[in-house]
C-alpha cells in the first residue's frame, strides 16, 4: 500500500458474530521475496495507532519466468498482504498451501501468487495489466482493506473493484471475490456500506463471493500473528481451504 500511515485491525465481513471484531486485511509487508520492507498496517481490533508503512517491494522478479515454464492453467491470487503472506516464511502464504491443495486434489492448476502487501484498490488497478498478460484461467481478487482503513470514499474503493472485475473478465479470466470488514470504530454507516460492498459486486458481476477470507482464522488460537490481523503459517493453511471452497466449482480436472 503506497501510505505513510494507517491503522491496524481485522474482522469479518457479513458474519455477525464477527461484525464487532476489527478487520484485517492485507495492508503492509510481507516476509518473503514477494514484498520485504513493511509495517503492519493493520493490528488488533481494538488497535488505533498508526503504524509507519514503507512502500513494499515488488514481487520476485523471476515470478514470470516459472509462470511461462509451467503450462498448465494459471490460478491467481491478486491482493495484497493476506495474500502475499505478510509475516511468514517463503512457502507458506496461502497461495502456496492453495497449490498443495489442488495438487492433492488432482486439480491442475497453477498458482502464482500476486499479492503485494499495502496494496489499495488503486494499486490494485494499476497492476491489472500485469496479472492479464499472465493470462491466468481464474482470478481470486483480495482488495479493500486498506481503502476502507484509510477511510477512502466507498464509491471509489467500489469503482476500483470493478474495473478490475470487469477488466480479468473481459480477458476472458474467471473471477471469484473475497471480502475482508472494518474494525467497528470506523462507523457503523461506514462499515454498513462497506460491508454491503462485496456482495453487491459479486451480484453485478456474476462472480462467487467469500465474504470474509479469515473465516474460521481470525480469534482462532494459533492462527494469528501478534499483530492479530495477519494469518501465521497454519492460519494461511485455513485461508487456503476457504479459498479452494470458493473456487472449486470453477474449476476442472
């Protein structure tokens, strides 16, 4: 995310238990190749000082390369950093538990991980051309958090998402959507409208929807970093299951 600053927190959207629980989405750095110089940008839910959060690294520059050596169908995971696996080892995002998966499975799919952490609607959209020249089969696009953390306008985070929908889906990529939620500080008309997001674009666009990526992850003992927003190693092996449920009727054997 190209910010100085931002809050910390994590919860989930469209589940009432969570609703009063903060929300953690991807915002800051990655302890892998993929994104290394970063602070959290987002904490525990009831965190509401600032973090610094240097601008993140690009992801590994031979990405390319092995995506172009491997030919079978490319799956990718296009967000920012609970996709780029901020604060784990390289091998252990959800991307890569995801790949593990589908190969147990005997689904032949490729999975490149596009996550950067930081990363807003708006670098999201800036990179689009990066992740359509892959030509990838299936897009799971994870953006939000840190629109909805900076309290940017909810029309514009909205309009973000969908062009970058619209855009994977006019490459000819299926696309499926996960959602994140607000800590509730923001505002109860802010969070509404923002929570109320997602579902609408899934609706618009026809795309399958999981409302909150850390289901099943956030509050759960071991799971989560210190920071309570970012998954640790075997919280992003749960992320992975949840994500594998959201794409698997779109995907073929």
């Amino acid at each position: 995310m190209r910010q100085a600053r931002v809050t910390p927190s994590l919860s989930g959207i469209g589940f009432v238990a969570l609703a009063c629980l903060a929300a953690g989405l991807a915002l800051t750095g990655c302890k892998d190749a993929r994104s290394h110089a970063e602070a959290p940008s987002t904490a525990s839910p009831t965190a509401s000082t600032p973090a610094p959060n240097p601008q993140p690294a690009s992801p590994a520059p031979d990405s390319a390369t092995a995506t172009a050596a491997d030919t079978r169908p490319l799956l990718v995971c296009f967000g920012d950093s609970l996709t780029a696996g901020y604060g784990t080892d390289l091998g252990e995002s959800y991307p890569d538990d995801l790949q593990k998966l589908l190969d147990a499975h005997g689904y032949k799919y490729h999975v490149l991980n596009e996550g950067i952490s930081g990363n807003t609607t708006k670098d999201g959209l800036e990179r689009i051309q990066r992740v359509i020249a892959h030509h990838p089969q299936l897009v799971v696009v994870e953006f939000g958090g840190n629109d909805g953390l900076r309290g940017l306008p909810i029309e514009q985070t909205e309009a973000n998402l969908s062009n970058i929908i619209q855009q994977l889906q006019k490459s000819g990529a299926k696309v499926a959507l996960a959602g994140i939620t607000l800590p509730p500080d923001y505002g109860q008309d802010y969070i509404r409208k923002f929570d109320a997001m997602y579902p609408a674009l899934a609706k618009k666009y026809h795309v399958r929807l999981l409302p909150f990526l850390l289901k099943n992850v956030y509050g759960m003992p071991g799971d989560m970093q210190d920071d309570a927003t970012h998954a640790t190693a075997r919280g992003n092996m749960q992320i992975a299951l949840n994500v594998e449920a959201l794409v698997q009727p779109l995907l073929n054997h």
